[in-house]
C-alpha cells in the first residue's frame, strides 16, 4: 500500500483474522488499507482447491484489474485440525498433517502462480514473491513437515524462475527468521531477550522487517533480481544454500 500498490488480501474464511486479535474479519482488513488510500478487496477460499484459486483471482482481478505483483505467503505449520501438529518430528507424523501442510504451503503456491503468472507472461511483466521459512535451509528435528514443504516451495521459486525468464516476469523467495506477528507469539514460548526492538540483530523481527524486503522485490528497484531466496533472519544462519 505505501509503495502504491491496490491490494487483494486472502485468507481462509472472513473471520480467520480474529483468531489471533489482529482484525475482527478479512473485511475489516481490506477497509483499514483503504483507509490508508489504496483500492482493496477481500477474497476468501481454500488456496489448496483449484476451483476456489479460480474464482478468488477472477473476483480481485474483477475489482481492480490484472495481477502485476502476487505474494504467497499464505501457509504455517498448521496441522488436519487446525492447530499446531503433534507429534511433529521427522519420524513421528500423521499423515494427514503432512498432507494438510504440504497443500497449505507448497500446492497453494503452485495453484496461485499457475492461476496468475501466464497473465503476466502475456504482459510481459509481473513479479511473483514466494515467503519460506529460515527453517527449508537446515535440518529440522521438530516441524519437519513444514520445513520440507517450505524447502519445495524455495526449489518451486528457481523452477518457475526458470520457465519464466523470457517471459519479463520475475520469481523470488523470502525465507524470515522468527517474527513478532500475532501467531507467532500466540502459538510460541518467546524469550523475553530476543523481544526488545533496537540495533542489535540478536532479536525477532518486526513485521515490517520483513514486508520491506518483499517491497523491494516487487518494485522496479528490483527489475534484474530473480530466482533468488533472502534470508530476513539478522544473520542469525549465516551459511551458504
């Protein structure tokens, strides 16, 4: 929005954003960007599902015309029934929490491009931002499921990357370390060190920490840069992949 951008918001149902307090509803979302001078729409539906992937694009481009920029970030580590799973390690699963998070993460972001990235093909311009997680780069004991879906959907950024160069359309990834959003510190035991904002980089990160950095890879500033992964974490992993 300050960067000038019209805004689509997705989520699930209109009124998943109550469940941490950050909005009454996706609507009320939708009306404080608007508040702010930016057309915005609300859509709702299951990223996982084609049908609904069709109809949510076909309703914001109705509203406010062809997708330029489309942010994957939908996703979590979020388990068959809602919650966080358990178990939760590499060995010790069920299944349909695997399967749950792999559709959340991995096939909505595959659905969503596939819905919106040949329209910025034919256009011949568009950026598309696919958020990971600091956790698809290393080996994780716990939320296994989740960092492997989140590696696929880092090796899905370099894939469509690859299909998309001459195309004018851009692909990256952002991989954010620990952030203070509202799950984040519902669902988490945070260390109250790592919680005070300042120079330092031994600490979380605030959400717009990492919204800055998806700003920049949507912006022309960023016209050259594709098929790459950030790591908004404060050096916090500095290794290589």
């Amino acid at each position: 929005m300050a960067l000038g951008a019209d805004l689509a918001l997705h989520d699930i149902s209109e009124d998943a954003p109550a469940k941490y307090g950050e909005f009454p509803n996706l609507t009320a979302v939708a009306d404080s960007m608007a508040a702010g001078g930016a057309r915005a729409v609300a859509v709702t539906g299951d990223i996982s599902q084609e049908a609904a992937v069709q109809a949510m694009v076909a309703k914001a481009e109705a509203a406010l015309g062809p997708i330029t920029i489309l942010v994957n970030c939908a996703g979590g580590d979020i388990g068959a029934q809602g919650g966080k799973p358990d178990p939760n390690t590499a060995l010790k699963f069920h299944l349909d929490d695997v399967q749950a998070i792999v559709n959340r993460n991995l096939i909505g972001s595959m659905l969503m491009s596939r819905a919106v990235a040949p329209g910025m093909a034919e256009r011949r311009s568009g950026s598309i931002i696919n958020i990971t997680t600091v956790s698809a780069h290393m080996g994780a004991a716990n939320e296994t499921a989740y960092a492997c879906a989140k590696a696929a959907v880092v090796h899905y950024t370099r894939c469509l990357a690859a299909e998309l160069r001459t195309s004018g359309v851009r692909v990256n990834a952002v991989s954010p370390g620990p952030a203070k959003t509202a799950r984040f510190l519902a669902t988490r035991t945070v260390d109250p060190a790592m919680m005070e904002e300042g120079p330092s980089l031994n600490r979380y990160a605030v959400a717009e920490e990492i919204a800055d950095v998806v700003g920049f890879l949507a912006s022309g500033k960023a016209r050259f840069v594709s098929g790459q992964v950030i790591r908004v974490d404060g050096g916090a992993n500095l290794f290589a992949a």
